[in-house]
C-alpha cells in the first residue's frame, strides 16, 4: 500500500470519479432534502430569510466543505487514508499526550451522527408519499428500509456498489435539473451569491442566528468525505465535487426560487403537512419519480456512513479506545468489513430515533450539534498536522483562527437546538466517549502496573527446562503472545507462568508481539533467534487498519522459516519424529482479573470496574487474536494496583 497510496491519490480515472460519487457523497448529497424546510420550518415565508438562508448555504459550501476540507484537509493523510483517527494517528508523532481529547470526542461525535442521518435522510425522502397519502403513516415504511439496509450490510458493498455510482449520478443530475428549472423562472434567485445577504440574515435577522443552526446541515457530510478518502483517492475527490457542489447549489437556488414566488405562504400551505421545498419544485407528475430517487439516494447515503463508522470503530480498537469486538470480512476489497455487534446497535440506535421523533422536521432539531464538535476537534488535530508539516506561521494561524471562528459560531447556533432534540445524539456522543476513554486509560493503568524482565536473565534456565526430561511436556511448540516492546525484555507474568504456575517444558518456546503502527496499511514481520533450536520471538509490524489474524500469520512465518531451514516443527517424540509428524503448538493467554489486594485511587476504582465490566460484553482474547480456540490456554493472573507494602501483623507466643 506504500506505493499504491501515492499512485491512488495523484491518479484520476472515469471510474474513481464516479465511485467517489457513490460513496463519498452520500450524506452531505442528500442534504437538499431537508436543509431548505429547515430554514423556512412552520414560519411565513421571507424573502430575506430565503435569500439570506441559501447565501449563508453557498458560504458554508465555499468556505467549510471546499476550502477547510476538499483542499486544506484532503492533504492530510496518513499513507492515502483519511478520518479523524487516521489524523490522530499523524500527529501522535508530537508526543503531546492531551491530542488524545479530541480524537477521542471527535470520533465519538462522528458515530453519534451516524445513528441520525439514515433516519433523517430516509424521512425527508419517504415523506414525499405524503402528497398523495397525507394519511399514511411512514414510520413502518422508514424502519423497514433502515432494516433491509442493515442487514445487507454482512455481504459487503461489492455488489450493490455497482448500483452506487450511477444511482448517484442521477441523483445528482435530477438535482441540477430541477434547481435550473426554478432558476430560469426567476433568476432574481442569483443575487444570494453576494454574502451581504448572509451578512444581513445573520446580523440584523432577529432570527438569522437561530437560522444558522439549520443552514450547518448543508456541510455535515464533509467529515464522512474525509474518513472516507482511502476509497477514491484524493484528485478523484476534488474534481468530482466541482460537479457536486455545482448541483447542489443549482438545487438549493432552485428551492430559493420557488420559495421567493410564494412569500407570504407556509410550507403546509404550499404542500400540506409535510410541505418540503425539495418536492414542490417538481412538476406534478415528476413527483412519484423524484420519490423513489430520493429514497434510493437517501439509502445509499446511509449505507456510506454505516461503512464509514465499522472502520472507524476498527481504527479505534487498533488504537486502544474501544473494545475487542468481532470483525468480518466480506469480500477481498482492501479495508472492506463488518462489525455485527455495531451494525445491529447502530440498527437499534436509528429505529430508536425514528421512534422517537416520529417525523424528520422532528429530527433536524437533534442533526448538526454532535458533528459540528467533530469538525471543531479536526481543526485543532489540523493545527498540529501543519506544525508537523512546519507550515508558515503566518498561513497556519488564519487558517485555523478564522475555521475556529465559524466553527464556534455553528456551535452556539446549534446550541439552541440541545432542548429541542440536540440532547440525543449528545447522550450518544458521551457514551461513546465514555467508553473510549475507560478503555484508554485502563490500557495506561494496565500498561504501567506490568512488570517486564530481562530475557537474558532466563534463557538458560528456559534451554534447561526445555531438555529436562524429569518434567512431562507441554507442547512440542509453546507460544506466548507478548507486550513488551523490546526483544530483550518479557513480561515478568509469562516466565511466572513457564516456571512456577506449572512447569511447561516445550521443545521451543515461541513469543510473538504485535506492534500496530502509525500508517493504516502494512504486513510486516522480524524473527529473532534469542537461544539457538529453543527461544524465538517474532514481532508482526502491522497498520491500523490491518486484521489481527495471528493463527494465519503465525502459520505463514513457520512456513518461511521451514522452506529456509531456520526451524524444524517435526515432533520430538520418537515415534512421530520417525514418521516425520509435524509437532502441536500450544498457545497461552494470558486474562487478568483485578485483585483483591489492590488499594485504588477514586478514579482508578471507576475506570478498572468500568474496564473489566465492558471486557466481560467484548471479544474474548483467543477471538480477537484470530486464534483456533482448540489450541489456547487461557490462564487467569491477578492484577494488584498499590498492594500494601506492609500490613503491619504482630505475632503472639
């Protein structure tokens, strides 16, 4: 992948174009379904508010989805990946321990957001039936989408990604289409292209902050876009928006049009209850149409965040925020998986919004608060890429001075929506920061309370053992899984185990450490002979967004080394050797459990109950190192925090 990154982001090809439009586009694509009845909402129509909303819209496009993402972000990467993790992971270099906030925020701020755009998206498109059944009730219709979607999800995006990019396509041609209709009625439309009008809504509006709050849905998408650059490439990206971005100002100038010819009027009484600019602009016959694109878009929109947050959960559990949970691969395209445990809680999570708000105008309340603090923490994670990158002070400071302005200005204006709905996906967003952070520190807390040893100090009594015939066998191939970084050093719980738990003799002892690495994509590994014939250790070098399939690589390292006679695994008993039997291997894991003994500190006590009560619900460690569990050992070790030195016992005749 070293050599492809480049080669995928300088490359520019028809195809990656119209991939990009199928999978990078989904969410702040279907964002004209609902941002215009947003703005406008049960109030009268006005002409400054309308011209003032789409200027302010242009604007946001401009300024925080091209300018902050398509160009300043997208040069971010991290060996062709984007996203914020993948972010954190580059700037990790400054050694500045407190960057871990706002990763850690801002990845839990983007999974929040995606529990609510599939229901939003899928409500604003289905509610088009409502012209012709206002009775229908649409909540069945939305969750039995959202259930279809969801479980497609298992047999990867390779077959209906097919259908992605020219569903997109059309989609997009319909919204240009429809938005130049309106314009050429009333080309006065063109003149919110001055930012005065926005200027104006913001200022002097007494509403025009509020407005604001709405008009931010325009641009929620553009984090998605930069999590999912890997896919497409970043010269695919950036010519593919020009289109993008074309259509949909044509169609929310289009919608500004129509909306300026009936001032005066209300959205419910332009298009009944669940009037929406979206679809009034369609000819009559057009609509049933329009419906089905719109839904069909709206699906696909979901289906790209649904992917986006399995590897974004990936990332984090590479990276030591989140649990080991069960991860699937559906075909061979490279970063394609499947997380079920998030899938179906994400399932859960958007059925629940769905309940919940009943109806999309519902949800736009509780949109744009989460992702609006994800974009915030970006630019501060951005700020220290382009130290990193020595990046002219007198470019770097205005840059992130005035995004953090516009930033914090979205924030406050999406304030006002946290009583009216913003408090669920912020409830969503504390949990999930919750759990990364427990999980972060307990790692920490778990790491400095490890006792590592020199390996020096037991390699001959390790070569003794081995050949003490007085002890029965254990394995022919004895295999520890490892943390300690340097070859030279062991946690001082394996040799424990190897010697005083039960003496296990093997022919050879194996320890393998897994080191994840900085860059998403490598498959690396080093052998080291630490005694001849009898104590090797083997280091795996892999990219964070790599499978930890220990079983498969183990294999294939024995392989390589066999075809290069640098270890022989036939058996050692006499008979099987004879018959040139390859030996077993045995592999022994560790499990800690907290120890009685410890003396915690108040919030030690919170976050190791917190860590071990969530390691019982996550992957077991034979699973999560892609283990055959027929032939591991799972050894329970007490863990003691702060064991009182002394207790101070005095002993009586």
């Amino acid at each position: 992948m070293s050599i492809s990154h480049k080669d995928l982001h300088s490359k520019l090809t028809l195809g990656g174009l119209l991939v990009s439009l199928g999978i990078i586009y989904g969410d702040i694509g279907t964002s004209p379904l609902y941002v215009m009845k947003a703005i406008i909402g049960s109030h009268v129509i006005n002409a400054n508010i309308v011209l003032g909303g789409i200027s302010a819209v242009f604007w946001t496009l401009t300024l925080q989805t091209t300018i902050k993402y398509v160009l300043i972000t997208l040069s971010a990467d991290n060996h062709g990946e984007g996203g914020i993790f993948a972010l954190y992971a580059l700037v990790k270099k400054t050694k500045i321990q407190w960057l871990i906030i706002p990763a850690i925020i801002g990845g839990s701020a983007l999974l929040a957001d995606g529990i609510i755009t599939p229901p939003i998206s899928v409500s604003s498109a289905v509610e088009g039936i409502k012209t012709f059944y206002p009775e229908i009730n649409t909540i069945p219709i939305v969750i039995g989408i959202l259930f279809v979607l969801f479980t497609i999800q298992q047999f990867g995006s390779k077959l209906v990604g097919r259908f992605f990019a020219p569903m997109m396509l059309l989609w997009f041609g319909m919204l240009g289409v429809l938005g130049i209709m309106q314009i050429t009625k009333h080309p006065e439309v063109l003149k919110a292209f001055n930012p005065y009008y926005a200027y104006h809504l913001l200022t002097i509006h007494p509403d025009g902050f509020y407005v604001l709050g709405f008009v931010f849905l325009c641009t929620t998408g553009a984090e998605a876009l930069y999590s999912d650059m890997g896919h497409c490439g970043r010269k695919n990206i950036r010519i593919s928006w020009i289109f993008v971005k074309t259509t949909l100002v044509l169609n929310y100038f289009g919608q500004g049009a129509y909306l300026i010819h009936h001032e005066g009027q209300t959205l419910v009484g332009l298009g009944g209850e669940n009037g929406n600019p979206f679809y009034l602009i369609m000819a009559d016959w057009f609509q049933p149409i329009g419906i089905v694109v719109a839904t069909l878009a709206a699906v696909i929109a979901s289906q790209a965040l649904i992917s986006g947050s399995f590897t974004l959960i990936n990332e984090a559990m590479r990276l030591n925020f989140w649990p080991k949970v069960r991860i699937k691969y559906p075909s061979e395209l490279k970063g394609q998986l499947y997380i079920p445990s998030i899938n179906w809680l994400l399932f859960l999570g958007c059925v629940g919004v769905v309940l919940h708000f009943e109806k999309s105008s519902n949800m736009e309340h509780a949109y744009g608060l989460a992702i609006i603090l994800c974009m915030i923490m970006t630019t501060i994670l951005l700020n220290y890429y382009m130290i990193l990158k020595r990046v002219k002070v007198y470019f770097m400071v205005p840059i992130i001075t005035i995004y953090l302005t516009i930033e914090f200005g979205f924030l406050i204006a999406n304030i006002t929506k946290f009583a009216e709905g913003g408090y669920v996906t912020l409830i969503i967003a504390f949990i999930l920061i919750s759990i990364m952070t427990i999980w972060y520190f307990a790692k920490k807390i778990n790491k400095s309370y490890t006792q590592i040893v020199k390996l020096n100090d037991y390699k001959k009594v390790l070569v003794e053992l081995s050949d003490d015939l007085s002890i029965p066998k254990y394995a022919t191939h004895l295999i520890y899984m490892t943390n300690a970084g340097r070859i030279d050093e062991i946690e001082e719980k394996v040799m424990y185990s190897i010697l005083r738990k039960r003496p296990k003799r093997a022919d050879i002892y194996w320890f393998i450490h897994v080191n994840i690495l900085n860059v998403p994509y490598k498959t690396e590994y080093k052998v080291s002979e630490i005694a001849k014939d009898t104590i090797f250790r083997v280091d795996f070098n892999l990219g964070f967004r790599e499978p930890t399939k220990i079983n498969l690589m183990f294999k294939e390292v024995i392989t390589d080394m066999v075809k290069k006679g640098e270890v022989d695994v036939t058996s050692r008993y006499e008979s099987l050797n004879k018959n040139n039997i390859i030996g077993d291997f045995k592999f022994v894991l560790s499990a800690k459990y907290l120890s009685n003994d410890s003396d915690l500190t108040f919030f030690e006590k919170i976050i190791m109950n917190s860590y071990f009560f969530i390691k019982k619900l996550s992957l077991s460690e034979e699973s999560a190192f892609g283990l055959d569990s027929s032939s591991v050992k799972v050894e329970k070790f007490p863990m003691v925090l702060h064991a009182p030195e002394n207790i101070g016992l005095t002993r009586i005749q």
